[in-house]
C-alpha cells in the first residue's frame, strides 16, 4: 500500500490538472472573441464541417448496389427537410429515421 501523503500528493495534483484544464478554455476565450479569424470561421464552419461529415459517411457506398437507394433517399429527404423548414433537428431526426427505416427494413445486410 502506497504512503498516504503520496496518495494525497497524487489526487491534489490530478485535482490541480483538472481544474486548470477545465478553466483554460474560459481564459482563452476573451481573447478569442475579438479575433477576425474565429468570427470568419465561425460563419463558414458550419458548412465545411457537414460537407466533411457527408463524405465521412457516404465514402463506402457502393453506388452500383441497390442498397445506395437507403442513404441516397435519406440524403434526399434531410436535404428537403431542411430547405423545407429550415430547422437542423428536424433535419437530422427526418434523414436518420429514413435511413434506418430503409436500410432495417428494404435492404437488410
């Protein structure tokens, strides 16, 4: 059994790395706010990370399988949604109950 300052030394660092860690975005922040660069990618994020997030999850679609029908019909059904009423949770929920209504029940692996 290890010495109980030891074991007291170990969790007041872990302690101490904890806190700051968790503080550290909150310092970094103010500074952050006023940078060019973060109000820029903040407006032009949002699309980048979706586009990345749509071809993550149609790269291994074999397009010449009947099975593309399920992800290409949720694709068109999220993108519908979403011009439709423009509400991302909508979108979202709409597109991924699609998918998994087709590819469940139409085209089970």
């Amino acid at each position: 059994m290890p010495d109980p300052a030891y074991l007291l030394a170990a969790v007041a660092v872990s302690a101490a790395v904890t806190w700051g860690l968790r503080a550290l975005p909150f310092a970094v922040l103010a500074p952050l706010r006023a940078s060019r660069t973060v109000q820029y990618l903040s407006t032009r994020m949002p699309a980048g990370v979706m586009v990345i997030l749509l071809v993550y999850c149609l790269r291994d679609v074999s397009w010449t399988s009947p099975s593309a029908l399920a992800p290409t019909i949720a694709l068109a059904v999220t993108i519908g949604l979403h011009l439709w009423r423009r509400n991302a949770v909508l979108s979202i929920v709409g597109g991924t109950t699609v998918h998994v209504l087709l590819a469940s029940l139409l085209f089970p692996s």
